[in-house]
C-alpha cells in the first residue's frame, strides 16, 4: 500500500490523464482532495504504515512490479477510480497485504491488487512455483507440469480462469518446462488424474470451485497425484516472495501458446480417465437394460459433458440433463449459491425436471464437478437430499459389497484392504470395517491429507477402497487421489440400478447400513464471521474455559470426557495429552467427545469466513430409537451453540437457510 500511494503520487500526471471511460464532469470527490493534499505516510494508517515498510515483500516491489499493476487495462480502470474517488480503503483492501499461499493454493476475487486474483498475481504464485519445483526436480524439463482450468470469468477486471492458466503456462515455458495445458474447461479431478497417468512434477488447477461468481483459485497438485501438504506449502508461498518481480517473458501468453513445449492433453487424458473408472463397473448388463430416470445438474459449470461420458463408459443411460444449467455460464444465474451442499436451494430446477420425467433420483455437481450431491424422491412425493455422511456411508457400502462379490485373481486380502475418511466426518466407515475386517483410517480435514495417505497406503502394497469427507467429496477411484464428482456419479448411477433391480431405493438402503452397523446421526453446519479477532478469542475461551489451560468440562447438561485440540496439539485422550494426527497453528480446531457418545468438532474454514461445526450421536447396532436419537443430538448442538458459540456476543452470522 505505501509503495502504491507512492507510486501513484509520483506519477499522478500521467495516471490521471488516462482515458477508463469515466467523466470527469462532477470534479474531485472530498475524498481526493484529501488523498492529493496530504502525504503518502500521512494517508497510511499508522500500523499499515510500519508492516509496509519493513515488509520485505514490499521492498521488493520496484518500479517495474508497480508497472505490472496496471498491464492489464480493467485492474488499471480500477484502480484509477479508486484514486479518482479517493477511496482509501478500497485501495487498502486491494493492496494492503498480500494473498497468502496455502496448502489449498490461493482463493480470492478476482481483481485489481496484491489480495485479488489478477494477471500479476498468477505471475508471480507461478514464478515462485516453478522456482521451487526447479529446486525440488532435476528432472523437471523433461516431465514438465499440467495445467487445467475452469469456466470462471470476471468481466469488470479481465480476469478469467483461461486467461489465468495461459499467463501460468508462459511462465513455465520461459524456464524450458514443458506445459501440460488443457485446451478446453475440465473437471478438477482431471488435474491430479493427468499428473499420475502422465507421470508429471506438478498440476495447478485454476479454480474456486463453488464460491461465489467473483472468486477464482489456484489449486496444486505434487507429483504424487494429490494436493500439496506442509512443507511444501511453506517452501512455494518463499519462493513467490523472492521472485514478485515479473519475468521478462511471464506477460506473453501469446507466444507460449505457440510454443513447442505446450502440448494439449485434453482427447488423451478424457479417453484415458473413462477407461480408469470403467475398472469400478460391475453390472454393465444389469446398466444396460435399465429403466431408472435419473436427472443430473452441473450448477452451471464443467461437468455436464463429463458425467455424459461417465455414464456413457459405465453403458447407463444417460441422465436428464437441466437444461437451465447444463452449459458453463460464469454469472450462476439460476442459483444464490453454486453449491450443491446447501441442499434443495440449489436443486429447484432439478426437482421440476425430475418431476416432469418421471425420475426418481438427482445427481448435482459443483461447478468444478469434484463434489457430488444426491437427491431421491420418497414415497410421499417429497424429496430427500442426503447428506454427505450419508452418501459417505451409501458409496462406501457399496464399493466394499462389490470388491467383496469379486472373484478375480490376485484379489488382495481384506487386511490390505483400506478406507479413509476426515476427522469432521461420520463414523460410519470405522463401524463398517470393524464388523467387516478391512482397515479404517481417519485423517485432517480435506483431501490433500487423504490423498497423501492412499498414496503411501498404495506405495506399500495397500488398496484403498474408498475415501470421503462429509463436504460432499468422494474418492472412489484411486486413480485419481482427490475427491471427483464425475467418477462418483456413475458409480452412484450403478448403485441407483442395482438397487432398483431389487426393488430397493437408497433411502431404504441407507436404513439397513445403520441397522445393520449401529445408527450414525450427524448434524453440520456453521456461522459466519469476518472478524479473525472474533475467531480468535472465541477458540481462546474453549482453551482457557475455567482458568489458564483449561477446556470445558460440560456443555449445558453434557458432560465432556474428550478434548483433542488440532491447533494447540493436546489430546486427553492419549497418555502423553499429545494429538496423533498433525497440528496446524494457522487454522482452528478443537473436538470435544461426551459422555453420551457425542462427537463435536468446531473448526475454521480455510477458504471461507467460516466458523463450522460438525456433530454426530453413533449407537450401537440394534439401538433402533432414531426419534430418540435425533432428538438428544438435536439438543447437543443447541448446548454447543449456545454455551460454545454465543453467536449473539460474538455477533455471528448463522448459515442462511
């Protein structure tokens, strides 16, 4: 920001006789007058004023960085108004800090400034990218890198995930490394897909998945096949910081574009992933001569072509496609929120056309087609959208019967035989593999911790099944070690005939798993807030509940017997109070276990102004009391709100219905 105001200052002249379009008839606002009378360290706030100046990232925004600000004529418009207007904060919000690099890559609106997503900033998270990958791979100008993009747009600020991709390329290929570079829009799971089949260093995947129309991301693959995890996370977000100063080379995406080492992957790759998931068919006949109507939605983004083919290698049917949201349209203009996990919101096209063909079941994606939403219809003519526990506990009863009715040789005995599931998700897979011998693994939230694991499962000789988190993601194919839509649609949609072929629905299906391995009742949802200060002494009290270091020891009439702190590393539950599973001081996470045998975890959002709970009750078999069960659940979480929230102190935002 200082560095900005500077510059601006200095070339005032020249800035202000820029022609965006805009009249000039109203004169200087108040505002500017101020920004032109007073100095650049008089118009920074004291605070932003002192980090700006010692910050080494800022010291290494030269004259030529700057430059690079206003390379792309809408982010340059931008700002200019913002100047014009004297809009400080605005200005503030655009350039006060920096966009950090994660585990889950960047996410952030696309526009003009160092937190925004924009031509400048792809420029530099790809230059420090590739630095590190050089540093990482000797051998990484002869693998080279994938890159895939979505069909997100932001016309204000000529950002685009196409356009983004092809900047990331040109920077690749002005260090010698060849790009991977998909011609058209592709699932995410094609990323991470293409980087095993082709044996690639890396994939990115620009994308922002199902946040809101303005947002775009930037999504890492290692050469294992899964998302990036700690330290490499780390090593990426220092070399960005050393290398912010654009490439002579890293602006000509034209070029590159005709470059030898740019090659298209698309027709291979698409031909190549149908026949991967084509070895989880089991009852092609049985598909063949089906007569289930399914309706399948993509939200406005990639998937509808994709799930096509799906079914097509699986020889089902092909699904009812909505018409309203089959093509990929930027804007979502049939939906609040493009996702599917907040339920029948989403779903209303869908419930018409489903109605009016006659079928029974809904499939939905998420504009990247890497989460998967099921919907059924019931007897009373009402739909059911389940949750994604519940479509955790259907796929994964399913894939374990059908690896369990194969008679192949070579079959790998049941103790080699894994799923995998997050730590906020249900239980269900753990009650299932106890009964039924294979093994069961609960990791940190988010698949680059469960794909990382089925990868070193799968080094040493193990078959991992399954895996899901209950944000809607399922790995049911381990050929691709992230969560993917498009392969768990056709299994979905196989699972659907086999059980209409028995005259069963998947609700009645979903009864007789909980019957059968004890009732898993879960309740998710979350509140929220923007306030990181908020957050922070929210979590602060939990730890500090009745004196320094200590948790609660009740929740309103619960009484708590459990506390595994993944933020601080403690867990009561082990001998030495220290976690097993990794820790993470950047993010928040506390689980509490109760007397009842609740299980609640409260955990920020990595990519959204989120403070989550998740909650579930898990009897044993027999327990058939579901009422009774819901309703202790139900009056778990009103505690846990109330006691452990306090949304109304902390002014917390509940989820919109």
């Amino acid at each position: 920001m200082y560095v900005l105001i500077k510059w601006i200052k200095e070339n005032k002249a020249t800035f202000s006789n820029e022609d965006d379009g805009s009249s000039d008839d109203k004169g200087e606002s108040p505002q500017n007058q101020e920004f032109e009378n007073k100095s650049v360290t008089e118009l920074m706030n004291p605070v932003a004023l002192d980090y700006t100046q010692r910050c080494e990232s800022y010291k290494k925004l030269t004259r030529s960085v700057m430059d690079s600000v206003f390379k792309n004529p809408k982010t340059a418009a931008a700002v200019r108004n913002m100047v014009k207007e004297g809009a400080l904060s605005e200005l503030q919000k655009c350039f006060g800090s920096r966009m950090e690099f994660g585990t889950a890559g960047l996410r952030a609106a696309m526009g003009p400034g160092v937190s925004c997503m924009n031509d400048l900033t792809i420029i530099q998270t790809t230059q420090g990218f590739c630095r590190y990958l050089e540093q990482c791979f000797t051998d990484l100008k002869q693998r080279g890198v994938v890159i895939g993009f979505d069909a997100r747009a932001h016309p204000p600020s000529g950002g685009s995930s196409k356009r983004f991709s092809s900047l990331a390329a040109a920077v690749f290929i002005s260090r010698g490394v060849p790009v991977y570079l998909f011609s058209d829009i592709t699932p995410t799971p094609y990323v991470p897909y293409t980087v095993s089949h082709l044996g690639l260093c890396a994939g990115v995947m620009v994308t922002a998945s199902h946040n809101p129309k303005q947002d775009n991301g930037y999504k890492v693959y290692w050469a294992n096949g899964a998302q990036i995890i700690p330290p490499h996370d780390k090593g990426i977000a220092a070399a960005i910081e050393e290398n912010l100063e654009p490439w002579p080379e890293s602006w000509d995406a034209d070029s590159a574009l005709k470059s030898s080492l740019l090659k298209d992957p698309y027709q291979e790759i698409h031909r190549e992933y149908c026949r991967s998931i084509q070895e989880h068919c089991f009852h092609r006949e049985l598909n063949k001569n089906s007569e289930v109507k399914i309706v399948h939605t993509s939200v406005h983004g990639v998937g509808h072509t994709f799930v096509q083919a799906a079914f097509k290698a699986f020889d089902l049917q092909p699904p009812y496609a909505v018409e309203e949201q089959k093509d990929p349209d930027p804007e979502f203009p049939t939906v609040k929120y493009p996702n599917p996990e907040e339920g029948e919101g989403v779903l209303t096209l869908s419930f018409t056309l489903a109605d009016k063909k006659g079928a029974t079941v809904i499939l939905a994606n998420d504009p990247d087609a890497d989460r998967l939403a099921v919907a059924e219809k019931q007897m009373s003519g009402k739909w059911k959208v389940f949750s994604g526990n519940e479509l955790g506990a259907l796929l994964g009863w399913w894939i374990f019967h059908c690896w369990k009715q194969q008679k192949v040789e070579g079959k790998p005995s049941i103790k080699d035989v894994y799923m995998l599931s997050s730590t906020v998700s249900s239980k269900i897979l753990r009650a299932i593999a106890v009964k039924e011998g294979f093994h069961f693994e609960e990791t940190l939230t988010g698949f680059k911790w469960m794909g990382n694991r089925a990868r070193e499962l799968m080094d040493h000789g193990k078959m991992v099944l399954f895996a899901f988190e209950e944000a809607i993601g399922y790995m049911c194919c381990p050929a691709v070690l992230d969560k993917d839509g498009v392969s768990a649609a056709a299994i979905a949609g196989e699972f659907t005939s086999y059980l209409a072929s028995k005259n069963i629905t998947l609700s009645q299906q979903l009864t007789s798993i909980y019957e059968e391995y004890g009732y898993h009742i879960t309740k998710n949802s979350y509140f929220i807030c923007h306030d990181q200060e908020t957050i922070k002494q929210l979590f602060e009290r939990l730890r500090n509940y009745s004196g320094e270091n200590s948790y609660p020891k009740e929740c309103g009439s619960f009484t708590v017997t459990a506390v595994r702190d993944l933020t601080t590393g403690y867990d009561s539950n082990q001998s030495d109070n220290k976690a097993v599973l990794p820790t993470s001081k950047s993010s928040q996470m506390i689980t509490f276990t109760f007397a009842n045998g609740g299980v609640a975890t409260m955990r920020t959002s990595g990519t959204e102004p989120k403070i989550k709970y998740y909650t579930e009750l898990c009897a044993a078999p027999g327990n058939s009391d579901l009422n009774q069960l819901k309703n202790e659940l139900d009056d778990l979480v009103d505690a846990i709100v109330e006691h452990f929230f306090q949304p109304q102190k902390n002014s917390l935002t509940p989820r919109p219905e």
